[in-house]
C-alpha cells in the first residue's frame, strides 16, 4: 500500500505483536520511539466512541534529525517520523510510515533530498522487516 504521503503493509500478527515487532525492527535501522499515542483510547476517554487499536508512534532517528535541522530548523514541524499501527474492523492489521520523501515537496529545499531517501530506506527496511 501507498500514498502521497506514506506506504505500508497488512501484516500477520496480532496488533499487540506488530507494534512490538515494528519497535524492534526501528531500532534495528537507528530509530527510537519518542512518542506514542493510543487514538482509539484518547477517542473513548474524550469522546466515548469506541474504534479498533490505533496507536501512532513518533519515530526518531537522532543523527538525521541533527542533519536536517541544521540544514532547515523548522523543520520540526513535520518531525518526527510518524509510524501508526492500526486494526480494521475485520481485525487486520496494518503497519504504515510517513513518507519522508513527501517531506521534501513541503520544504524545497535540494539539501533534504539526500536525507530523506536515506530515511526512507530505512523505514522500507523496517517494513520489510515485518
């Protein structure tokens, strides 16, 4: 699966299991989690509507974040790389990233296109991954 904005996959695993798994495989390529956030548990407290598991895990690799803030330092705005693991109403279960190439057609700027196909491969390593 792929968008303007992102490419994933359904995976076999228990929703449970792929966000572990999808943790593991990030750090593999350099990356740590710095956020999490639980959609479907923030829906139901504030909302009191019910959706199957969501969460949307911050992605962060530390040097190419250093690298492109030094190139573009609002560039923050749209960090960091966002991972989200979902569950349809079927059950399956999806692994999607953010396309940091998509990054680039925001910002312009030629000094990011390095980066962020670097970045990119390894998100498509994690995914692979799974």
């Amino acid at each position: 699966m792929k968008n303007k904005y992102g490419f994933g996959k359904k995976v076999p695993y228990s929703f449970n299991e792929a966000l572990q798994k999808v943790t593991a495989a990030l750090q593999t390529e350099g990356f740590g989690v710095l956020t999490e956030i639980d959609v479907a548990a923030t829906l139901k407290k504030k909302l009191n509507k019910d959706m199957p598991p969501y969460r949307i895990l911050g992605a962060c690799n530390p040097p190419f974040a250093h690298q492109v803030l030094e190139i573009e330092q609002s560039i923050g705005l749209l960090l960091p790389c966002n991972v989200v693991v979902r569950q349809d109403a079927s059950g399956s279960v999806f692994v999607e990233f953010m396309d940091p190439n998509a990054m680039v057609l925001l910002v312009e700027n030629p000094q990011i296109n390095n980066i962020a196909a670097q970045v990119t491969q390894r998100l498509e390593n994690v995914m692979r991954a799974l």
